[in-house]
C-alpha cells in the first residue's frame, strides 16, 4: 500500500507548511529547522512522484494535487485529534459504557437498585448489563464482551480469576395456604411427602438443600415444574404448586409486599450460595469501570 511508504510525519509537516504557506512558519510551530521541513516536503513528493508546492516570486503556492491532499488531510488529522482528547478525556473522567454480567435474580434484587444509585452521582456513566448463568459470563468475558461478571457456584475456565463477594442464604419456601407446620424439620421423610418446583432436571439445588438440612445425598423428590427462573418459581410457591429453593434476598422482598410464603427451617446452619465476581487479570479496564467495581465490593461488604 502507498500509505506504508510515508511517513506520517511527512503528512502532519505538509498540513502545516499548506496551512501556514511558509516553511519558515511551519518550522517553527513543529519545531523544526527550515531544511528539515524541506526535506519531509520533497520526501512526501518523491513517493507521490508529484509536486506539491510552486515557487513563484519567492513564494509557495500549492498545486492543484496540493488542495485536494491538504482537503482529506485535514479533516483526518482533526479527527484524530478529537478522538485522542476524547480518549484522554474519558481517562481521566468517569464516563463510557461499563459492561457487566449478572445472575438475573441477584442482578435485579441487589446489583441493579446500586447501579442505579451510582448513576445518580455519575450520569455520564452507561452500563451495558448482560444476564444470564455462569456458562455464559464465562464464555463472555473471554471473548472480552465483559468488563466483569457476578456469578454463582460454577467452574470457570482456568483463566478466570474470581473473589467471593456476598453470600446469599438459600431458602425452601411453599406458600402458607398448605398449612405445613413452622417448627424445624431435619427429618427426610417429612420432605419426601412433599411435592415441588425446581431449576434443572437432575434436582441439583433441592438435592444441596436435602443434603445440607437433612444429610441425605442423592434425594429423589416429586418435582412436577422444572423452570430456570427464579421469580416464576416463587409465582408457583405462592400459588401452592409446590415447594421450591429462592434466594433470600428475593423471599424477603417477597415478605415486605405480604405475599403469604413460608420459610421451611432445616437444620440451623444456613444454605449459603456464594456470588464471586469473576474477571480476567489480563483485560484492561476504563476508570469508570474500575470506579463500579470498586463501589459494587463496597456495597456489597456493608
């Protein structure tokens, strides 16, 4: 290509020598010698193979090819230049496009009421939110689509770096109109008669909930609904389908607007589910992304 055969130096030398139509004034706002300017001059001409510049009674008068490279040149060096101040701005400023996954239940109920707070201070700041479950954050901030992620108990690629930001209790509710009794239950066969609701086929989060409040590993359950999303979950819950796990954020909002759902108390240790937020060392990111970051570990800590 022509381009690779000059030097930009040349171009940025001829704009001003066309601006100023003098070498003398182009040299000294480069900060160059006159020869010197000369020299870029007939550089740039010689890889054109045309001339730019007449000298006629001892001043330069640009060539008809003159025009229309200083038209193009212009324009492109001040683009450049916008864009540089632009980026030099944003360093230094909190603003731009933040981009984040969430898990949906823990997105909406925690993360998302904080973004909206940190906007409040900082309304040049945009976020591009993606949610979805740990599979996809991982595949997603591979291929640099995420500034960073939130995500549950999942195994990352190895060069996924995480670090456990908030616990989150998992609770098994039913609605109060099955009129099951408030006392603790540890024992299996009481759960065994129940019927429910549940994320994923092979019972992975009724199973963890079994085995942690009853100690019993592999459980079988009646499971009539299985559905991959929180929220429908605790609509059945509530409609008496059956009984189901809910994060405890969402089953205390659930609580606060009175809808009549029951926490089913295993053993007194809690289920804890832990959010890590996952990130790659090697991705460089904005001030802005780092200021959301570091406001989201904050929160979160209180």
């Amino acid at each position: 290509m022509l381009i690779d055969q000059i030097n930009l130096n040349q171009l940025r030398v001829f704009e001003s020598v066309y601006r100023t139509k003098s070498m003398t004034h182009a040299a000294r706002e480069l900060h160059l010698t006159q020869s010197g300017v000369s020299q870029h001059v007939k550089a740039l001409e010689d890889v054109l193979e045309l001339k730019l510049f007449d000298r006629i009674k001892q001043k330069l008068v640009p060539t008809p090819s003159a025009k229309e490279l200083y038209k193009h040149t212009a324009k492109s060096f001040e683009d450049i230049e916008i864009i540089l101040n632009r980026l030099k701005k944003t360093d230094k400023e909190l603003t731009g496009m933040v981009s984040l996954g969430l898990p949906i239940e823990f997105g909406n109920n925690i993360i998302i009421p904080l973004l909206s707070d940190f906007q409040k201070k900082h309304p040049k700041v945009h976020f591009k939110i993606r949610q979805g479950f740990p599979y996809e954050m991982n595949h997603l901030l591979l291929s640099g689509d995420l500034d960073f992620a939130f995500v549950d108990s999942f195994s990352l690629d190895k060069g996924i770096s995480t670090q456990p930001v908030y616990d989150e209790v998992l609770e098994l509710c039913v609605s109060k109109q099955l009129g099951l009794p408030q006392k603790s239950q540890t024992d299996f066969a009481f759960y065994e008669k129940l019927f429910y609701v549940d994320y994923q086929e092979d019972q992975s989060v009724l199973s963890l909930w079994m085995k942690h409040h009853t100690h019993v590993k592999g459980a079988e359950l009646d499971v009539r609904v299985f559905i991959m999303d929180a929220q429908a979950i605790s609509r059945m819950i509530l409609h008496g389908d059956g009984a189901g796990v809910l994060p405890g954020h969402l089953v205390q909002k659930l609580l606060d607007s009175g809808e009549e759902i029951q926490i089913l108390k295993g053993s007194a240790k809690p289920l804890i589910n832990t959010i890590s937020l996952a990130y790659l060392e090697e991705k460089t990111l904005t001030n802005s992304a780092k200021a959301v970051l570091e406001f989201l570990k904050n929160s979160l800590k209180k």
